[in-house]
C-alpha cells in the first residue's frame, strides 16, 4: 500500500506532475484528477519531476489544510 495521508495521490501524465483523489490508480488506466483532466498516469523517474500542475497542487494544499507556499518575485533570491 501506497503512503497516502490525505486523500489525493499525485499522478503524472500529460506531461504534468497532477493529483487525484483515486486511491489506488494503475498504468494504462486512466484517471481522473483534482484539476478535471483525465490523464493516463505515467511511472518513470522524469514522469514523478515534472512539473506540478498547478490547479492540483492548489486543491491538493486546500485538501491537506496546508496554506500555498508563498511566491517569491522573479530573480529573487
Ligand atoms: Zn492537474
């Protein structure tokens, strides 16, 4: 069984590091996701880098009662 805390697991496909609130998602099924696409996950170590899409990692925060982390300006340090 996966670590799940919450109920959303991340799910990458469509070139985007997505959630969703399926338990248990498997390869070549597809699934839906917080953000409202349906994505066929992908499980290769630069499918888990890509970059979070960011509708899920707001709903996912919102879930999890966690505030979003705060933006830092453009060239910023
Ligand atoms: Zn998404």
């Amino acid at each position: 069984m996966n670590y799940r805390p919450y109920p959303f697991s991340w799910a990458p496909g469509a070139a985007l590091r997505h959630a969703t609130a399926v338990a248990e998602w498997r390869l070549r099924e597809h699934v839906t996701t917080l953000c409202g696409e349906v994505v066929e996950p992908v499980n290769t170590t630069l499918a888990w880098l890509w970059p979070t899409c960011a509708p899920c990692d707001v709903e996912a925060h919102r879930i999890a009662g966690a505030p979003m982390p705060r933006r830092r300006a453009a060239g910023a340090r």
